[in-house]
C-alpha cells in the first residue's frame, strides 16, 4: 500500500512540475535580452558600447520583472501591472538615453510601423481578446458597426 502512495505522489509531484512550465511558457528570461540587444544593434546600427549597455538595461529589466512576478500573487495582478508599466517606461527613458538622436528617431519609425506589439500592431484579435484592451489592459469600449 505504501508503495502504491509513493507511487501516487511522485506522478502528481511530476504533472504539477511539467504542468508549471506550460503554466508560465516563455519564461525563461536568460536569452531574451540578449536577443533583443541583437535585434537592436542590427536595426539601429548600435556601436559595440551601446550594446554593450542596452543589453545590460533588458538584464536588468528582466530580473526587475522576475523579482515582481514572485513578489507578487495572481490576486495582485493590478498592482503587478502597474509596477511592470512603471519599470518598462523607466527602461524606456533609459534605451533612448543610450541611443544617438538618429537612433532614437530610427526606433520612434520602428514603433510607428510595426506598432508597439509587434508585426501585428496589437496582441490578439477578435472580440474580447486581450487586442481589444486599452492601454492600461482595460476592456475597450465596443464600437458598434453601422449596419447597411
């Protein structure tokens, strides 16, 4: 009988371990930014200082990020968005303190076409996804289309 609890336990222990890494996909934070400091140097031209240090800041923005998501509980998810949005605008302010004129207006033009998510403009699509959310991640107000 012991034998079969033992077992029990340690196939639950493994599905809880598997499951939370479906739970939290994308997280292994370690070669992000290092990509985006790549990315960065390619579309911006970046001198090897600059990347040097714009890699630093997203290290740094990711362990502030790693730091909040285990300070805080999913019951919390309000003030855990608004501390992200406090840290992604100061590390804003400081990329573009980093950056040459022409780089920072080279970027501003990257954001304008692509859109501040991505190739897409938004993340999401359809009628009560996350693309339908403001700024703040509130639920948008739904236009009604006028019928013809």
């Amino acid at each position: 009988m012991k034998l079969k609890h033992m077992i029990v336990a340690a196939c639950l222990t493994t599905a809880i371990v598997a499951g939370s890494a479906f739970a939290f996909p994308g997280k292994e934070r370690g070669a992000e930014p290092v990509k985006r400091a790549e990315y960065l140097q390619k579309s911006l031209q970046l001198s090897a200082e600059q990347q040097k240090q714009v890699q630093q800041l997203f290290e740094k923005g990711a362990q502030q990020h790693s730091a909040l998501e285990k300070k805080y509980t999913i019951a919390d998810r309000k003030k855990f968005r608004d501390e992200v949005r406090t840290l992604r605008d100061t590390q804003k302010k400081e990329l573009e303190a980093l950056l040459t004129p022409a780089q920072r207006e080279a970027l501003s033009t990257q954001k304008e076409r692509y859109g501040m998510h991505g190739r897409h403009g938004k993340r999401g699509h359809g009628d009560g996804h996350r693309g339908d959310r403001d700024s703040h991640g509130e639920l948008a107000p739904k236009v009604e289309k006028p019928t013809t």
